[in-house]
C-alpha cells in the first residue's frame, strides 16, 4: 500500500501543473486535420515531464513510452487530439469556446440525479477529451516520480494521443497501430480516456454509415410524369428502411437497441423545373451483438429488393460508405465509415485489475457503457482488452456548454496510475480480448 499512498500524495502535488497543461491544451482549436499546433503542445510536455521515449508518426499521432524498471506487460493509455468545431461563439458562456476558464459552476454528479456547485474547466475539448488525455499524460509522470524514488515499476507505459478520430472511421488510431508495428511495438492492452464519469466502461454499440441511393429519370418538372422523381421513390424506401430496422428486434442488455438515423440527403440535379433522377441518403447505423456490418448491409438489401419486385420503376443500391480523410501532415486515405460492437467482460483479468487500482487509491468501482463509438474497436478487433476510465462526463461533450470538474479530473489522475501498477502484474498470457 505504500506505492498507492505515495500515488495519491504525487496526484495533489502534480495536479496544478497537469491544471495548467489542461488550460492550454484547451485554449489551442484542433478541428480534425488541424491538430498541428496542439500535437506540438502535447510532445514539449511529454519532453518536459521526461518520458524516455517521445515520438510521432507520419500522421502526426503523438507517442510517448515510459519504461518500468522490471519486465511485464505494455498499456497503452490513448486519447485524442482533435475535438470537434465550437459552433456560435455567442451561445457559450462568455462567448469564448477556448477560454479554459477554471470556476464555480452548476455540475451534475456521476449519476446525473442531481446538480451541485463545483469547480470546472470549460472550454472545446474539455471534456472529449483533451483533460482526459492530460491525466493520462500525468499518470505517466508519477510513475516517472515513483521510479526515481526506488519503487518498482513493471512493464512499459505507453501515451498515444491520436488525429483524425472524430471523423469517425478510426483512421489516426488504426495508422497509429501500423506504425507500432513497423516498430515492434508491442501493446498487451488498452486504457481510452474517452468521458466515462470516473466508472470503467465496458462496451459501446457499434457504427457504421450505410449509403442509400436511389435512381430516378429527369424530365421537365412541368410534365413529371413524363419522368421517374428519385425522391418520391426515396421517401417510400426510407420509411421503410426505419420501420424495418426500429423493429428487427435487435438488442443488448447492456447496449440497449440497434438504430438507424437518416443523417444527410443529396439530391442531383438539385435546381428548378428539373425533376431529380438520383437521391442518395446516407444513415447512421449502430449495431449490437448478433449484428454485422454486413447483416445491417443486407437488412436494407431485402428492403431494396421488396420494393423492387412491387414497382419496376424502383431503383435503388445500397453500401458502405466512405471518405477521403486528410491528417495536417499531408496523409491522406479513403475509409470505409464501419466500426463492430466492442465489449469487454467484467470478469476479464484486465478489467478486474482496473478495478483493484481504482479500489486501491480510494476510489469507488463502477461500471458502465458509452452510447456512442469510439476507436476502441481497432484494438478490441485485435483481440487486445480494453477499458474506458475518465473524469470527464459524458453529457456535457459537443455542446455550447463544454467542461470537466476538477475534483473529478484530480481522483482520475490517481486512477489512471494505479490501474497501470495493477495491470502490470498481471502475466501477458492473462491478457485476451
């Protein structure tokens, strides 16, 4: 117990510094693409704080590596850079989306039951994730005190803060992971620091963006009838698409339903007296287990096929979309937007070990799941076990109103240490997905 006591002595003592990496971090905007100026930020703090090993990828994904003193497993702790646009600057407070302003605020509790005053950091990427990401870089830094003071540290410690990750696709993470292969680098498990309210989160449903088009024939739209409206026929197929997937009856426990949300509609030629011969949807499609990328691609498949067989003037398709993604390094690729469920039980050695960190340091184990993706799945499809740990909240990310509590953020400094002691005693064969 007494590394863990020394854990939480270190976590008071670092946690103003790691406040004010917090702020800047913050104050820097980092669209997607444009990480460049906060990646630089990260890397003179990995320098200043004395990782051993601190380097990027030609994405421009940010690494950083901490030996332990003895052999054992390598935890990867990974976040990411890029947060998504601020919006209106007149609907934050303040008007100012960078401020990373530390004050008193109305907070909602882990549980959301009730509201309480408590000190915060507001700001774009507070909360998803870029305090997260801090704790995780300064988890690192006790870990370096408690080398050099004599404690044994097994295993290697490993900080990765990824581009490209709220595109959706994976992509800065799944680059990241070729490169750790190119180099040998070896990783036997995951900690993301996407928000989790302190709890160890188990699982998300998975995403994907399906690409729906529907085939018409243009005529003049004073005689349509002398064409094929390829949005009349589209309304039909969508009505049909939601009311087939809301009801397959596809449902998880702890995921809850599968869904379907129509998230972008293009019509060509979009101009006047043109009746439109092509309407293409896109759909934001989340999966639970016993779904398959493929089986969500041939649900609307059969749906395609019915309306086919009713009307031979439909017309329609359906795929996998995917985009042309660009790091600020110049990188560039097409990926497929598909991501498979992720879940992880909570009998797993590696959970359970998280668990006994978390306890060790005083704080309370709880569980819990995300709503939304993230890029866990490029590790888990691996075989690789993952967590998700941090202080940050989950109702509060991608809205005007943007911030972490600090109380929650210090406990998770000392978390996030103690969860990789623990983990590292574990033996590598107990590691499985």
């Amino acid at each position: 117990m007494e590394q863990m006591n020394r854990i939480k002595e270190l976590s008071e003592e670092l946690f103003p510094q790691m406040l004010d990496f917090c702020q800047r971090i913050v104050r820097i905007p980092s669209e997607p693409g444009k990480e460049e100026s906060v990646a630089k930020v990260y890397l003179a703090e990995l320098e200043a704080l004395g990782y051993d090993k601190i380097f990027t990828d030609p994405w421009g994904n940010v690494s950083g590596i901490i030996e332990g003193t003895e052999t054992g497993p390598a935890i990867l702790y990974n976040g990411h850079m890029d947060a998504v646009p601020a919006g209106d600057p007149s609907l934050w407070e303040g008007g100012d989306p960078y401020s990373g302003e530390i004050k008193d605020s109305l907070m909602y509790e882990k549980e959301l039951q009730r509201e309480e005053k408590t000190r915060v950091l507001f700001g774009r990427g507070s909360a998803d994730l870029k305090c997260g990401a801090a704790s995780q870089i300064y988890a690192g830094a006790i870990l370096l005190r408690l080398r050099k003071e004599g404690f044994p540290v097994k295993g290697r410690f490993i900080t990765s803060q990824v581009v490209l990750e709220e595109n959706g696709e994976m992509l800065g993470t799944l680059k990241l992971l070729d490169h750790y292969d190119e180099k040998k680098i070896q990783v036997n498990a995951m900690v993301s620091c996407e928000p989790s309210s302190l709890r160890i989160i188990l699982g998300h449903r998975g995403r994907m963006e399906l690409r729906v088009t529907v085939h018409g024939k243009s005529c003049h739209g004073s005689s349509p009838w002398l064409g094929v409206n390829a949005v009349t026929k589209a309304a039909k197929l969508i009505l049909e698409i939601e009311k087939t997937v809301w009801s397959n009856g596809h449902a998880d426990p702890d995921l809850g339903k599968s869904g379907i949300a129509l998230t972008i509609l293009e019509i060509e030629p979009c101009e006047l007296c043109i009746v439109p011969n092509k309407c293409t949807m896109i759909y934001d499609r989340r999966l639970v287990p016993g779904e398959t990328v493929e089986s969500a691609i041939a649900e609307v498949q059969e749906v395609i096929d019915r309306l086919a067989a009713e009307d031979s003037d439909f017309k329609a398709e359906v795929g996998l979309n995917a985009n042309l993604r660009r790091s600020f390094t110049g990188q560039g690729a097409w990926i497929e937007s598909r991501k498979e469920v992720w879940k992880i039980d909570r009998e797993n050695p590696f959970v359970q070990a998280c668990a006994r960190g978390i306890e060790r340091v005083g704080s309370s184990v709880e569980y819990g799941y995300w709503a939304y993706s993230t890029d866990i799945p490029a590790l888990s499809d691996r075989g690789i076990p993952v967590i998700g740990y941090s202080g940050a909240q989950e109702f509060c990310i991608h809205t005007t109103d943007e911030k972490v509590r600090l109380d929650y953020l210090k406990e998770s400094l000392a978390g996030n240490a103690a969860i990789f002691l623990e983990a590292a005693e574990l033996a590598e064969s107990q590691f499985h997905g």
